[in-house]
C-alpha cells in the first residue's frame, strides 16, 4: 500500500519545521550557553552570554511571524 502523497500545506510548513527544529535545538544546548558565561566581553554594554539568549528568542519570534506571514498570503489561516 502507497502512503498518501503530502499536502500542499504539509510541503509548503517543511523548512519552517526544519526552521523552528534548529532554533529550538540550539535554545535547549545548555553547554553553548554555559561556555558563554565564563566570556565576560561585552556588545554595546551587554555580556555576550545575554545576547545568547536575546538572538535565540529573537529567532524563534522570527520564524513564528515568518511562518503566520507565509500561511497568510497561502490564505490558510482560520477566518
């Protein structure tokens, strides 16, 4: 028996799942985040293990708003 073919939608959300995997995959890496906090330098005055967390939950914000926009102009979002 042959598996369904995948929906358009199914194809089209793909790089976003394999998106918000990778985003989410580095959100959870406790030894990138831990090998941050021993560095002391700073980015416009803030410690780069702060700016770990900022770009890491400025990406997921990013990939969500992506991935609504995306669904908006396919026009399957819910009314």
């Amino acid at each position: 028996m042959r598996p369904a073919p995948a929906s358009p939608t199914t194809r089209a959300a793909a790089p976003f799942v394999a998106l918000f995997a990778l985003i989410y995959a580095i959100a959870l890496l406790p030894p990138v985040y831990v090998g941050l906090t021993r560095q002391h330098g700073l980015i416009a005055a803030v410690p780069v293990s702060v700016w770990y967390l900022l770009i890491v939950s400025a990406a997921a914000i990013a990939a969500t708003t992506g991935l609504w926009v995306a669904e908006r102009r396919r026009g399957e979002l819910d009314r």
